[in-house]
C-alpha cells in the first residue's frame, strides 16, 4: 500500500507544502545485531507503557488519554530538531488552508485594535470589496456577537468558512453615528503572496511574501503585467524582494527560480539514505527574458527563500543584496496519520545549492551587504536570531553563524537596501558585484 507524504520547507515562523510524493514499502532484513536493537527497542516501549498506566491511574487530577499521547509524541519530535512535530487535526486542517493560499472567507485584511476588528484593507474583487467594506472600518459583531474579548484569530476563524455562506457584519465608520449592518456571502478567497509595481518608469519591483501554491502563479503575472506596461528598451531589470519571507512549498522554490532561469540545477536534496537524493533542474524559458535582477535578503529570509537566493547568487543569475538569511537548509515532510488524526511533519533532508553548499545554520551571506538605519527604540528588537540559535537544531557543516538583522523601513525613502538596488540598475552607482560575472558561476557537484 501506498502512503501519500508532502515534501515542505518550514522558514522562520511557519510553512509548509502539498507537493506530494510516493514512498514505497521497503523490504528489510534484519541480522542478529540489528535483532538485538529491535528488541531493545520494545522494551524501552515498554517502559513507556508502564510510565503512561502509572500517570493515568496515580497523577493527582484525571488526565486525557489522548493529551498525554499528543504530548509524549510531540516530546519524542521536540527532541530530534525544532521543525519536527505532531499536527493534530485542527493544525493539519490549517496548515493545508495555508499553504494552498485560498480558502472560503470575505477578502479583507485585519488587525486588532482597542480589542475591536479593524479593516486594514478589502482586498480588490471579492465579496468584501463589492460589499463596500472600507479601509479603517471598525467590526464590531459577526453575526450579533461582540467581537470584544475575542483574540484576532478567533475573529479570523469566525470569518472564515464555506463558500456560498452568509455572515452578518456591524461595522462603525468615520463620520457615522451608528453601525451599518453588512450582510456578506463568503467565496473563495486567494492569499496574495506576490505585490509587484513599476518604480520610476523603469525599474520592475517585485514582493514575494511566502511561497504557497499561488506564488508562481502570482510572479507570472507580475511579471507580464511590468513587462507589459514598461518597452524591453526602458526596461532597466527586477528587484525581487525576499525579505522577512519565511518560505513555504519546496515546488514553488523551485518553480520561482526557474523562472530567471534558462538551465542548470536549482536545487537538490539529499536525505539519510543516498538512494533518497533528487535534484531539481531549470527548464528552458527565463521568463525576464535576461534581464538583470537584484534579490534582496535578510535575517528573516528562510528556507524556500533560501533556495531561490542561493540557486540565484550560484548560477550569478542576480546579485544579493541585505543581510545575511536565516540558515534553514532543512526539508520536511508531511506524513498524514489517518482520518481525524492529524499529521506528522518530520524533517527528512538536507537541502543543497547548485554549487553543492549547505546553508543550514549558515545561511546565505549577501553578494553586497548592507546594514539599514533602525530607530533606537527597535534596534533590540530587528535582529532574528537565525537557525543556528534554534534549541536542538541539525548541526552545519562547518562553522556555524548566528541570525542577522531583519528591520525594513516603513518608508521606502528609508530603505538603504532597495534604494540601492534601484541605483545600481539605473547605473546611478556602482559596485563591483553588480552585475555578476557569468564566467564565474559556480558549477553542480
């Protein structure tokens, strides 16, 4: 029988993936040493069994069987690495709405405020923005109850639902002394992990903000849409913002990639067993059709972000600019458990650049770095501590490095990293590392 996994990359606050693989039985043979082990083996299980019958029947309050098994699993996963753990079904069923980018809900985007809802904006053609929610609405009640006392993810959720379902919204607006009432039909609604805009006429930027099963799809029509409005002649090159971007599917790294790619390997990973070794290479078709690009990095740019950056800067396809990136060089995968049983994500490999690097707890060191100005007030608080600063994390090959700052200006005029990134493809400044010498690339080994 076969068992579906998915293979996923977890960044610095959380991802995952639905690229599904097949894994067959494997037929083992034990000797009598390896017999010895398996026997062992029981009888630690056993112990374990005597351990939970003595908790059950002796602890002085009643436990739950089924919480005390949820954590001595998540205990056995805590203790080989930070990424490995047990998902109930709750987790599981949120992490798969995470990482297909869509779920049913009202297209508006939110935080909290005074411990009421407030709209930051309605996100363009959903029901939301054709209801006429406004930025800076207050929610007061979903469906006749007060939001006050409710977490923002308890709102969230309770926005959220099936498709063609209707939810009653009270919403308090500048200048009105009473709530409307704003009744809404929720529809599919799809994260927008890609933002892209012309600057200055001649320079395409792009924003990638995690990787999920939207994301290629989302850079293709950036890119045409900039293509598009700017002529191949004014065209000056992309920025490809990566920034603070804590990664997601492994398919979508690979797919992002290819797409400023003509060939060559963007990636490959390599688990315990040397037969478990894939390498993933460019099809032909760089879709910027040559032109010059700049990445831009920082100690919050994790693992899928990692690897277009790393197969980017090795085939010196685009030149990196920022901080050095988080050092998430780890694969996991999602192994489901059955109907109503969650999941288990467990890390399974190593991943690889094209040029053979390991970048777990390393990282990516920036072709340019560059260190922004950040407010006294936040500078406690801007740098990420990185992979390496993780409890229990894979060991690198090497030396190990520490996190980097993450701070990004609110103000683009304050950004020194995009700023430059901007001046170098105008050719207002210069740097050596810009742009990068082909000659140089480093090859697959």
């Amino acid at each position: 029988m076969m068992r579906k996994t998915s293979l996923i990359l977890l960044g610095a606050a959380a991802g995952a993936a639905l690229t599904l693989f097949a894994t067959q039985p494997r037929l083992v043979f034990l000797g009598s040493s390896a017999k010895a082990a398996v026997a062992d083996t029981y009888r630690q299980l056993n112990l374990f069994g005597d351990v939970f019958e003595r908790v059950r029947s002796d602890y002085v309050e009643k436990p739950q069987d089924n919480k005390l098994i949820e954590t001595a699993i998540n205990g056995m996963l805590a203790g080989l690495d930070p990424h490995s753990s047990y998902m109930d079904p709750k987790s599981f069923k949120d992490m798969q709405v995470q990482t297909r980018g869509e779920f049913g809900g009202l297209g508006i985007e939110v935080t909290m405020e005074d411990g009421l809802i407030k709209v930051v904006a309605p996100i363009d053609e959903t029901p939301a923005a054709k209801a006429g929610i406004m930025a800076n609405d207050i929610i007061t009640h979903l469906d006749d109850e007060a939001v006050q006392g409710l977490t923002l993810n308890q709102a969230v959720e309770k926005m959220r639902g099936p498709i063609n379902t209707k939810i009653k919204l009270k919403v308090m607006r500048k200048g009105q002394d009473k709530p409307t009432e704003i009744s809404i039909t929720r529809d599919i609604i799809r994260v927008r992990s890609v933002r892209w805009n012309v600057d200055g006429e001649d320079v395409g930027y792009i924003r990638l903000t995690q990787f999920n099963e939207q994301t290629t799809d989302g850079l293709k029509r950036a890119i045409a849409d900039l293509s598009g409005k700017l002529p191949d002649a004014k065209l000056k090159g992309y920025v490809l913002d990566l920034r603070n971007n804590p990664g997601g599917l492994l398919d979508q790294a690979i797919s992002v990639s290819n797409a400023f790619l003509q060939k060559g390997e963007i990636v490959s990973t390599r688990g315990r067993n040397l037969e478990e070794t894939q390498r993933f290479n460019a099809r032909s078709g760089d879709l910027t059709k040559g032109k010059p690009v700049i990445v831009l990095i920082n100690g919050g740019s994790a693992s899928a972000s990692e690897i277009v950056a790393g197969a980017l800067q090795d085939h010196k396809r685009a030149t990196l600019i920022g901080t050095r990136s988080f050092g998430k060089g780890s694969v996991q995968t999602i192994i489901p458990l059955g109907s109503g049983n969650g999941a288990l994500r467990l890390t399974t490999a190593r991943y690889f650049t094209p040029s053979g690097r390991s970048i777990q707890a390393k990282g990516i060191s920036p072709d340019i770095e560059l260190l922004q100005d950040v407010p006294d007030e936040l500078k406690a608080k801007t740098d990420t501590k990185g992979e390496a600063s993780l409890r229990g994390h894979l060991k690198a090959e090497g030396a190990e490095e520490t996190g980097s700052q993450s701070y990004i200006p609110p103000d683009a005029k304050n950004d020194k990293a995009l700023n430059l990134a901007f001046d170098l493809l105008r050719g207002i400044k210069v740097n050596s590392a810009f742009p990068p010498r082909t000659k140089n690339a480093a090859a697959p080994n």
